[in-house]
C-alpha cells in the first residue's frame, strides 16, 4: 500500500507568504475547465498501458528514478503523482487529511480501483512494515545532492510530492512529516525550496 499524496485546499496565513515557482506546484484547477479537460484525459490516458483483465494499469510516461519509488510523473501546470491524478480525473475528490494509496502495492499503477484513500498514519504503518522508511540505508556515501545525500531521508519523489499539495496547513504538515519520518522543519524547507532547490 503505497500512499504519497494529497489534496489539501485549506489556506494558511503563513504558507501564503511562501514563495513558490506556479510552473513547480500541480494545480487542480486544470481538471475544473471542461475545455481543456478532454484534451488532458486524452493525455493522460495515451501514458497508460490498460489490460482487459483484473491487473495494473502501469503509467509508461515519465517515472521518478531509481532509488525512489517508479511513480509516475503527469505535467499538469507542474509535476503531479500519476496516480493522483487517475484519481482525481475519474472525478474523485481527496478529502483534507488524505492520500491516495495503492491497494496494489505498485508505484506505476494508475488503475482507480486499485487505489483508495488513507491516513497518514496508516500509510506510516505500512511503509514501516515494508521497510520503506529511511530509504538512505545502503546508499553511497560519496554523492552530492538530493537522495543522494548522506543525510537525505526524502526521496526525490517524496520531495515532488509534498510540493504538489496545495497550501498545507500546519496540521497537513503534521502528517506529511509523520508520514514521511520526518520533523516539521524539513517539510517547511522543502515547501519553501530551502531545501532540495535543484527540483
Ligand atoms: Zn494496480
């Protein structure tokens, strides 16, 4: 069960002040416009390897690199998890406080029936189950940037997706850093580009 994002539309005064590059931050509100909608169905689902039975749908556009998770990466005024969007497409909404998860346990899939929606905390308690948790072990020591850091605890797609949440409140950021076994502090720095400013 792989949960790495969410919607959250709530405003925080302080994250109003927090610059961002709009071309960085996934928005929504493509999915809102009927117009532009077909044209963007049409997109995703050309990326999109279906089966006529029961298995993935596996996204064969971009993907994030080893050693991050393969989730699929769809431009949509900025970089969104492939899967959240399947979901949000099929006209499925992420509630405040939620993930999309895979029930399928595949980074790739985009199948709607194979995700759901899940807390924080029970993603925490899968991703610990899976060892998915402080996925620096057995890194090389001798490189520079982002997971490639000896002390990065994010994964370059972890990083993607905590800035394709929109305006998350401190409570949001509560639970990306449970969810991602990491402070408060380090999700306030990448949601600012204080940190990993080479995405
Ligand atoms: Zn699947």
């Amino acid at each position: 069960m792989l949960c790495p994002s969410s919607a959250n539309t709530q405003q925080c005064s302080e994250e109003s002040k927090v610059r961002r590059s709009p071309k960085r931050v996934a928005r929504t509100d493509f999915l809102e416009d009927a117009q532009k909608r077909p044209q963007l169905e049409l997109r995703f689902w050309s990326k999109v390897q279906k089966t006529s039975d029961d298995k993935c749908w596996e996204w064969t556009g971009a993907v994030c690199k080893p050693p991050r998770l393969p989730y699929g990466r769809f431009t949509i005024g900025g970089v969104m998890p492939a899967h959240r969007a399947s979901w949000l497409l099929s006209g499925r909404t992420i509630p405040a406080g939620l993930f999309v998860c895979h029930r399928c346990d595949n980074p790739r899939c985009v199948r709607v029936d194979h995700l759901f929606l899940g807390t924080a905390m029970d993603n925490t308690q899968d991703c610990i189950q899976k060892g998915r948790m402080h996925r620096t072990h057995g890194r090389q020591p001798n490189t520079r940037i982002g997971t490639d850091a000896p002390s990065a605890r994010l994964s370059e797609s972890d990083v993607l997706e905590i800035r394709s949440e929109e305006n998350p409140n401190i409570q949001r950021r509560k639970e990306l850093a449970v969810r991602y076994g990491v402070t408060r502090t380090t999700i306030r720095d990448v949601l600012r580009r204080h940190t990993w400013t080479h995405l």
